[in-house]
C-alpha cells in the first residue's frame, strides 16, 4: 500500500470526487427525496476553480483511488484582522474511516490556512456524528458555541 496523498482537486477529478460528494449529502440526509438540487454540485464545484472564490477543496488519495475530500472557505471576522478558515465539508469513504485520512485532510487544511494567514480554523458536525467526534477532540478544541440557523 503507498502512502495517502492530500493534495488540491483538479478539474480532472469531478467524476471521482461526485461519489465521495454524494456519500457526504447521503451521510447527512441529502438524498433521494432530498438530495441536493444538480445546480447546487454543479456551482460547488465550479467555485473551487474560480480564482475569485475563497473556496477550497483538497482530496486523499491513495494507490489512485479517492478516500476522502475536504472543502473549506475563507471569510472575514469581526474579532481578528486575519481571515478564518471555515472547513466546511469534511468526508471519508466508509473503508477508509480510522486510517488517518480525516485527520491527514484536517491537517492539510491547518497548514493552508497557516500559508494563507489566517487566523484560525474551524468546523461544526452533527451531534450525532460520535465517531467523527473522536477524532475532532484530538486535533482541535471545542468552542462550547451552539449553531442556530433559519433556511430563508
């Protein structure tokens, strides 16, 4: 086995990244009935080659295969003059879970951040995510806040 590879998508990866794309949705509900409309992949997709975007997508690879996928952003903060990182997206293949790929794409995303200036990194996960919790607990701290949000 050779070793995991993170590295920045390429145009070249859309049909491999699409099904790791769709695990993701399905593993937080979107699928089916209410999968995410074909517009929304399309324009996500779109914007990690648009240089004038502030969002980001690296992938784990291995032996040519994709394990995982990460998606992150860049924005403003009012309580820093650095930008935060808000790694928004974070997924890895059913097989591939324990073997270091979450952590290898979350540290990925700590070093680019560090090269882009900002000034922290951060994420929100389902409560119900345990597993992904485990993990998040050794890499990161908890902030204690609680999200609320209104779809409009």
């Amino acid at each position: 086995m050779t070793a995991l590879v993170v590295r920045d998508i390429t145009a070249d990866d859309f049909e491999v990244w699409k099904p790791l794309w769709d695990g993701y949705n399905a593993f937080y509900g979107r699928s089916g009935e209410t999968a995410l409309p074909e517009a929304i992949t399309l324009s996500t997709w779109a914007r990690f080659f648009d240089p004038g975007e502030p969002v980001h997508a690296l992938v784990a690879e291995r032996d040519g295969q994709l394990l995982g996928l990460t998606h992150y952003l860049y924005h403003r903060s009012t309580t820093s003059i650095g930008n935060s990182c808000y790694l928004q997206d974070l997924y890895t293949v059913q097989a591939a879970r324990g073997m270091g790929v979450g952590r290898a794409l979350i540290e990925a995303v700590y070093e680019r951040a560090r090269l882009a200036g900002a000034s922290r990194v951060y994420w929100q996960t389902h409560e119900s995510n345990a597993t992904a919790m485990q993990l998040y607990d050794k890499v990161a701290e908890k902030s204690g806040f609680v999200v609320y949000r209104k779809p409009l």
